[in-house]
C-alpha cells in the first residue's frame, strides 16, 4: 500500500463521563409538567449555590451563635445555657441562621444515674410543613388545591457524645483566644503551621457525609455542683476563617503588635504637643528676655 493512499488515525483521547448531583428539567412545548419537574427546575440554581458555598466555605460558624451561661444568674449557679444569634453554613452548603438568642436548660436529671456531665451543643437545619400566611390566592378549603409552604427551622440540641459526622475541629485541637475559632494546622500535619499551609488548606476540598444531617458543633458545657462552664475549642468556622487562623498563627501576635505601636504612637504624640507647648513657652521667655536687654543697653547708652 503506497504512502498516498495510507489515511493516519488521529490517536484518540481516553474520556469518562459521571453524572453529577445537579439536574434541570428541558421543558419542550405540549409537555406534561409535574410537581416534581417543577420543584427540580426550581432547585436547579440552589443546587448550584450550594455547591459553590460548599466548596468554598465549607461547613462551619460564620458569625455569632457564642455559648454562655444565662447572665441573669450573675455569680451564681446555674444550668440555664444561652446560645447568642448567629450564622453558619452546614455540610450541604445551606445557610442557619439564628435570628434571636435561645435558651436550654441543662439541669442534670436527678432520676438518670452516671449522667454524663458534659455534652454537645449542635444546630442544624431542618423543614416543616407548615400552614401558609397567605392563602395563595386560593380557596383552601377547596380539596382541588393544596396550598403548603415549606419553612426552614434551626433546631438546636445537646448530645452525650459526637462523631465524625458533626462539623466539629478535632479533639487535640485547641481554640485561638485571639480570634475565638479552632485552631488546626491548615496544611493537615505540620506542627508549625506555614503560608503553604494556609495556602493548601484553601484550596483543599473538605471530606463532608453530605448523606447524613448536617449537625455544626457550637461547643461543649461541662456541668459541675456550681453550674455549667463553657467552651468553644471544638467549635468549627467556616473555611477562609478557619484557615486564616490555623495557617497564619503570627497574624494575632502581629495585630497585638500593632496596637501596643498604635498606643506608643499616642503616647509620643502626647510628649510632642507636650514639647512644643513648652518650646513656645521657652520662645516667648526669650523673647521677653530679648526686649530686656535691648532696653538695658539703651538706657546703659544714655547715661
């Protein structure tokens, strides 16, 4: 066979395709649309936000949702936890939102006995079919329509023990008092946390159940014979705080730096305005001195 009638293969590229967990619905004209393509039309551009929220902050607090005992108590005992007002993102990429400050009583069951004397605290988001406000323009009581709203609801929960499940710094973890989240290494096993670790944890996607529910972990309460006490070294922020924290762990040092810099900075410009009033008082002595002088050679002159 001659060179000329030789037709060359292109070598051809090796390709797999997976199906992802985003679906839309194509509508095409005469269609019978369901509940269900209109619900997974209507999802399409959440599932995409999420994905994107998921990725990049990961689960974890945004803002607020501190843990206190009720200050009402002032100094003395009391099992009445408050949980503060606050936002996080959970595993799946949505939102809770705390909108107003809650309280639970975590008063030991005197009836339970080897009561453990620490727990959990947790929120997540749930739905609940609730009764609309608004009828929808619709006759309700008519059974051709079924107008429902689904509401989200933040549901927040004390639990003995957790897993790998909840959204939740690791045990060994200590929390950063300067910026109040958990700390982490940021690169996953240095002890010295460096800017590639921060850089990498980042850009590191996070493992996440996304098949379980999502529970963030607030922090732990330790209940005592004078109350309770608390602490956030479990708690978990969001992923850019999360790794600004863990991966720049000179950052508080440095801000600690420069207010002490900022308050000397006042300091010396007190003793400068502190000079120049006295370098004025000085100036105006000498020139009083000056006009002295002169009259005394005048007058020196004249006798």
């Amino acid at each position: 066979m001659s060179k000329a009638t030789t037709a060359e293969q292109p070598a051809k590229m090796k390709e797999k395709r997976v199906v992802t967990p985003i679906e839309r619905v194509r509508f095409t004209d005469g269609m019978i649309v369901t509940a269900d393509d209109l619900d997974t039309a209507m999802h399409y551009p959440t599932a995409l936000l999420k994905t994107v929220l998921r990725s990049y902050f990961g689960c974890g607090v945004v803002c607020g949702l501190r843990l206190e005992k009720d200050p009402r108590a002032g100094d003395g005992d009391t099992y009445v936890l408050c949980v503060g007002a606050g936002v996080a993102f959970d595993c799946h990429g949505y939102p809770v939102e705390l909108c107003g400050g809650i309280k639970l009583d975590l008063t030991p069951d005197p009836c339970v006995v080897d009561e453990t004397p620490e727990l959990y605290i947790a929120i997540r988001r749930a739905t609940v079919d609730e009764a609309p406000h608004d009828p929808c323009t619709c006759d309700t009581h008519d059974p051709r329509f079924q107008c429902s709203r689904i509401r989200d609801v933040v549901v927040v929960k004390a639990f003995a023990e957790i897993d790998a499940t909840f959204c939740a710094t690791e045990e060994s973890t200590t929390a950063s008092a300067e910026c109040g989240c958990g700390g982490g290494t940021g690169d996953g096993g240095s002890s010295q946390p460096t800017i590639e670790g921060l850089c990498h944890c980042l850009k590191a996607c996070e493992t996440c159940d996304c098949s379980a529910e999502s529970w963030i972990v607030l922090g732990k309460v330790t209940r005592g014979d004078n109350g309770i006490s608390v602490d956030h070294s479990r708690r978990r922020y969001v992923k850019p705080i999360e790794c600004m924290c863990a991966g720049v762990p000179e950052l508080p040092q440095v801000m600690g730096r420069l207010e002490d810099l900022e308050e000397e900075n006042d300091t010396l410009q007190d003793r400068i305005t502190d000079v120049k009033e006295k370098n004025d008082t000085l100036q105006d002595r000498i020139t009083d001195l000056e006009s002295k002088v002169a009259e005394y050679h005048k007058d020196d002159k004249l006798v």
